[in-house]
C-alpha cells in the first residue's frame, strides 16, 4: 500500500521551481499571443480585461475598477479614456453618489468583447484538443485553484516576498 506522505522540502522547492518555469513558459507565450491577436481588434490587453470586468460585473467606479485590474488610477484613466474615445465604454452619474461616475460597457464594447472572447475560445479549443477529456477537465481545475491561492496571496499585498539588500 502506498502511503501519501507530504513531499519533504527538496521535493517542494523542486516542484515550485517546476511550476514557477512552467507558468512563466506558459504565460510568456499567451502574452506573444495576446501581444498579436488583441491589437487587431483595435484594443490593447489591458483594455480587453478592462472590458471583460464590466462586462462581467456592470458598471462601477473607476477606482473599484483600477483595483481589480490592479492598475493606478491614472494608467485606469488612461485605459478607460481610450475605451470611451472608441465607444466602447460609457461614464454615467454614480446613483449612489451624484458627485462620482463610475463607467459601463456600451453595445459596441459588449459586441467586441463577445467577439475576441469567442476567437480566443477557439484558440483554446484548438490548443486542448488532443488531450484527454479527464486530463482536461483536471488542467482547468489545477490553472482555476492556482489562480485563486495566486490572487489571495498578492491581494493581501504579498508578492515575492521581502527583497535582499542590493550591492551599491
């Protein structure tokens, strides 16, 4: 019978050193693919995940928008100011607060938005083919669970840790 024992600290660092090169591998080449495919749509990749948001969670502030890309207010204001000029955003009054605007996602952007996503699905279809259906549905689970623990990690302001001095 084999045993499940925890991986002792070697086997850890190998794995993380493992995982660290194969989502640095993996990322580098989905922003090549972006970095092309996003900029026929006349939109950067900031932009679409600006997009993406409102589409996805309605209309909201700017601020609150700037948070979730993780972006700052100005480079958010760069974002959506270019998005409005396109029409694909729109700012209206905030009805909680008539001294605020928050901005919501046009029929133009929403159409945009539905079309890259659909392009990009089809992208993916044609990059997960060939793999087993349980393998799959377990890759989508493994990328899905790293997103999460990625995202409370650097959301409650740890990234790569503290730094080393640098040699002057």
């Amino acid at each position: 019978m084999q045993r499940n024992t925890p991986p002792g600290p070697d086997a850890l660092a190998q794995d993380g050193a493992a995982l660290h090169e194969a989502v640095s591998a993996l990322v580098r080449v989905y922003q090549f693919r972006d970095r092309d495919r996003i900029c026929c749509y006349d939109i950067s990749v900031t932009q679409c995940q600006a997009l993406k948001n409102l589409v996805d969670g309605g209309p909201t502030r700017p601020q609150a928008l700037a948070d979730a890309l993780f972006l700052d207010k100005s480079t958010t204001s760069r974002v959506l100011e270019a998005l409005e000029r396109k029409a694909y955003i729109r700012r209206e009054p905030d009805p909680t607060d008539g001294r605020a605007h928050r901005v919501g996602v046009t029929e133009a952007g929403r159409a945009l938005f539905e079309r890259i996503t659909q392009d990009l699905i089809a992208q993916q279809i044609d990059v997960i083919r060939d793999l087993d259906p349980d393998v799959r549905r377990a890759a989508i689970d493994v990328v899905t669970r790293l997103h999460r623990l990625a995202e409370a990690r650097f959301t409650s302001g740890v990234s790569v840790g503290a730094c080393p001095p640098t040699a002057a």
